[in-house]
C-alpha cells in the first residue's frame, strides 16, 4: 500500500524539525511533512488549530491545480508534537487534549520536553526531571558532548543519535508500562508519546498470529 502522507506540527524551532527531517532521510519517508508553529505557546490546542488549518489549505491548493506533483493530494494523519511543561505550567493541557482527540489530531508529547525522548536513546532513566534544565545535563552526560539548542549542532547531533531508535521506542514503552504500575498522574515525569508517532511513521512489524496446531492427547485407558 501507498506510505501515509502525515503532517508533523511542532512549535520547537530547532531540535524537533531537525529530529524529524533526519528521520524521514533515514527512513525514506518523502510523504511526511513538518510544519513549524513557533508562536504555539505552550498551547497544543493552538497547534492543533494549526494542523487543521494546514490540512483545509492543503486539499485546497490540491483542487485548484497549485499543488506540487511531489506533494500529497491530502494528508492522511495529523500529528503535533510539543512539551508539556508550560500547558502544565498555564492549565492548557488538559483542554488542549481533549481539543485534539475531538478534531482527530494525534498528539506526541514528552514530559518534560523533548530532549527526554532523545535522551531514551542512549538511556532509560524514570528519575523526575521537573524541567528541560533537568533533562539537558543527562542527556550530555549520554552523548559525550554538550548539548545546545543550535541548528547546527543539532544537524550534527541527532542523525547518529538515530542509530538508538529501537532502543528509544523499547525505552519509552518501559516508561509507560512504569507509571502505569505506579498509577501515576498524566502526563508522568518523566514520559514521551513520541513512540506512538515512530509507530505511525515506521509501522513495527505485525505479530505472527499463524495459528499453532496442537495434538490432543488420546485418554490412556
């Protein structure tokens, strides 16, 4: 079947974009698409809002005939990627969620940023990190270098960083299996849904559901 054309709305300028441009090289995925909304505020029912709204103008420059031939005539999936410590931080979050789900948007978010998600690729750490700050001198301590919110350490970072995305998406379900035995609060500190969109991405092979054949043991008399 034909890749899914799917959207990426992320209001992270740098670390997000590059993220997800390495990945679909990596990967081959010229059907995905980023959009960046750097003015979301820390507000996922903005970022919701947005994709919506990328989507409407995207059927329409379809119809008109000025779309790209390399462009999808639709998008297939909607999908924002954003942290959750400001919507926390402001009372948006839940609201922003709900807003989401209702319009059919997927949301992957990470607690307490992104930088979290990266982190899972070298590490598995449930330690709460109550923000980024937290979060950045682990992941520098995992990398062997400083890490810096700039683009062009970012381009030189994150694709060999993408040579831990098995073990990030094992990682990150280990995480989620941990609060939910804890019963902890959503979102749990720390956490990352960003899993869920590689799946979307790069679907994980499908289980042998092959039907075992049992012999059934003859009563002995």
């Amino acid at each position: 079947p034909p890749a899914k054309a799917i959207l990426i709305v992320t209001e992270g300028e740098v670390t997000e974009p590059t993220y997800f441009e390495a990945l679909r090289q990596k990967l081959s995925l010229p059907t995905v698409e980023v959009a960046i909304l750097p003015k979301g505020c820390g507000d996922p029912r903005k970022l919701a809002e947005y994709a919506l709204d990328e989507a409407k103008e995207r059927k329409k420059l379809f119809r008109s005939g000025k779309l790209g031939h390399a462009k999808a005539a639709k998008f297939d999936e909607l999908w924002i990627v954003f942290d959750t410590d400001i919507p926390v931080e402001h009372g948006r979050l839940a609201n922003g969620l709900a807003f989401a789900a209702a319009k059919g948007v997927q949301v992957a978010h990470s607690t307490p940023c992104f930088e979290y998600w990266l982190l899972l690729h070298k590490d598995y750490t449930t330690a709460p990190m109550p923000k980024c700050a937290d979060v950045i001198p682990r992941l520098s301590e995992a990398i062997g270098q400083k890490y810096a919110k700039d683009a062009e350490e970012s381009k030189k970072l994150i694709p060999p960083l993408l040579e831990g995305l098995v073990l990030a998406r094992t990682n990150a379900e280990k995480v989620r299996k941990h609060h939910a035995s804890s019963r902890t609060v959503a979102p749990g500190n720390p956490s990352t849904e960003v899993d869920r969109l590689i799946d979307a991405l790069d679907p994980p092979p499908k289980e042998d559901k092959t039907k075992k054949r049992f012999t059934r043991k003859r009563p002995t008399s």
